[in-house]
C-alpha cells in the first residue's frame, strides 16, 4: 500500500475519533 493512501485511511480514523471525543466531551459539560 502506498504511503499516501495509508495516511489518508489514518487521517479519515482520527477524524472519527476526534469527533467521538467531541461528542462525548460536548455530553459531559451539559
């Protein structure tokens, strides 16, 4: 697998994440 395509399957995966992060923070403070 090329480089360039393993980055962006990583990007793609810390994107989610950093929006499950965000969610669960965003239910925390309320």
């Amino acid at each position: 697998m090329p480089v360039f395509l393993v980055s962006l399957l990583h990007f793609q995966c810390n994107r989610y994440h950093l929006q499950d992060l965000t969610v669960i923070l965003f239910k925390n403070t309320i």
